[in-house]
C-alpha cells in the first residue's frame, strides 16, 4: 500500500509540475518529432481520392462557409 500511495503522490507532483510549466509558458502542445510533415508526408491517407464520408464533411463545411460568406447579419 506505500508503494501504490508514493507512486500515486510522484505522479500527482509530475502532473501539477506539468500544468505549472504549461501556464506559465503559455505555449501550445506540440509533439517533438515535426509530425508528418518533417517526413515528407502531407496526408494522413495516401488516397489518391477522398472517402464519401469526407467527400460530404467537406461539401458541408463548404455549404457553412458559403451561408457565413452570404449572411446578411
């Protein structure tokens, strides 16, 4: 039971000292690596077209953005 409540108590100071660090910085959540870009990938997909479901995601997005474009208020 000591174990479990030290381990407990190291994780809640590494938690707090990262929640610390991060709003004193105010800096955005980054990974390290670059992403995928830093490898020469520019998609997640090598799909050379869209599934229909982002197909449609997308013709919605497009529809929003033209209605926010045309409104009047």
């Amino acid at each position: 039971m000591v174990i479990f409540l030290t381990t407990f108590a190291v994780f809640l100071l590494v938690i707090a000292a990262m929640a610390i660090g991060y709003i004193i910085q105010k800096k955005t959540i980054s990974g390290s690596c670059g992403g995928l870009g830093a490898v020469g990938i520019d998609k997640e997909c090598d799909c050379p077209e869209p599934c229909d479901r982002r197909k449609a995601r997308e013709a919605k997005a497009a529809k929003q953005a033209q209605w926010e474009k045309d409104r009047i208020l």
